[in-house]
C-alpha cells in the first residue's frame, strides 16, 4: 500500500482544521489534527508526521516557539513546517521563517495554494553535507573537522560561508548561478532572495583573505571557483 504523508495540523480552530483535514485526505494525505503545543507534542512524540501544519496564533506556546523548539530538537529538527498564518507582515513572515519554518500560507488561502505548498516542502531536498576533505591549490577544506587552511595557515570561516566554499570546491571551474548555489547550499526547501548569495560570496573572499581570489564572478552567470584565477583584483560581489 502507498504510503499516506501523515501531516500534522496545529490549530486551534476546529471549523479551520477539519476543512484543511477533509481536503489532505482527499488528496492522499493521512491529517492529523492537534489543539495546542501539548496535544502537538503528544502526537509528535508518538508518531513522527511526515510535516507540520501550525498555526501562528496558538493558545499557550505560539506557533513560533513551537516551531523554535523543534528545530532545536535533533528528533524532529529535519521535519518540515508550514506556517499558518492571519499575519501578512514582511517581518511577520521573517520572524516565522528564522524560527525554521519552511513555508508559510497566509490566511484565507485556497486549498489549492496549501497542498503545492505542502507537497513542495516534501519534495524538498536537503543541501550537500561536508564530510570529506577537498584540496584546490593551496586551499584545504576538512569537512569532518569543519576546518579550512591556505598554505597550511587555519582560516576562521562561518557556518554558511563554509558550505558554500565546500560546494565550490566539490565542482571547481564550473560556473554556479546564484539559484544553483541556494539549492545546493542552503537546500531548495528554503525561501531566500538570491541576492543573499552575494552577501556570502563577499564575506566568504573575505575570510580566505589571499586565497578569496579563487573565486571569481562570471558576469550575467554567477560564481565559480578556480585554481588559476586571473591576476586581477576580485569584483565585489
């Protein structure tokens, strides 16, 4: 028998819930509805659901705490969320995405709009892991330790701009666009503005210092990563 995406709903409006639980089912979901924090908690802990349905406005613990306290746990930290939410915000929306949920669906919404945006988040795929040690010139990335050296000499990097050099130097001389880079990196689950890549390029050729040369930007096409850069001075990103 196909296996039926157990989703979990956190709403506190039954009206609400019970229509978003009819329509999952008739599209091959198996709903499960919960009340509050503890009743999502309590399901969670039973059985883990395939993706989370939470509400913004919840009694007790809001739907950002919630989503705040899962990604911390390691047992449910990978399990997609979509927000739910009456708020339209631009921070609103923000803050429900850095607390680590994957989408958020404003209300109303059609029906329609809620299961692309769930069957998208399960479709997801997450971004390349560092395991492995890369060597490009003088340049050394040590997934497993989560360190990087040029000509032998440690360099400090942050969490973000160390994935993406890893990726780089996984696929040397080959030309990313931005949108390649968000997937592979960040994971195509995520929702950020290609510009941001930009901000990481630059402060990941910041902290190479020297070594920043290597990666180089193709006008029109995105970045890429080299052995032999030209001996020019680096484009800002």
């Amino acid at each position: 028998m196909k296996h039926q995406p157990r989703i979990l709903i956190v709403e506190d409006e039954p009206a609400i819930a019970e229509l978003i639980a009819v329509n999952l089912r008739h599209n091959g979901f198996s709903p499960v509805w919960a009340e509050d924090g503890d009743a999502a908690q309590r399901e969670i802990d039973a059985v883990l659901p395939d993706a989370i349905l939470l509400d913004w406005m919840l009694p007790g613990q809001s739907g950002v705490a919630l989503a705040r306290r899962w990604r911390a746990d390691a047992r449910t930290k990978t399990i997609p969320i979509v927000m739910l939410t009456a708020r339209g915000d631009e921070t609103d929306k923000v803050s429900g995405l850095d607390a680590g949920a994957d989408d958020y669906v404003t209300k109303p919404f059609s029906t329609h709009e809620l299961l692309a945006r769930i069957r998208a988040v399960l479709r997801r795929r997450l971004p390349e892991k560092a395991e492995e040690t890369v060597t490009l010139g003088e340049l050394t990335l040590d997934g497993a330790a989560h360190r990087v050296s040029w000509k032998g000499r440690p360099l400090k990097i942050g969490p973000t701009e160390f994935k993406l050099l890893n990726f780089l130097m996984k696929h040397p001389e080959r030309v990313h666009s931005r949108q390649q880079l968000l997937d592979k990196v960040w994971g195509d689950h995520v929702f950020i503005e290609e510009r941001t890549v930009d901000v990481h390029v630059k402060r990941l050729r910041e902290s190479l210092g020297p070594g920043g040369a290597l990666v180089e930007t193709v006008r029109g096409a995105g970045y890429r990563i080299t052995a032999q850069p030209v001996g020019r001075p680096q484009e800002t990103a």
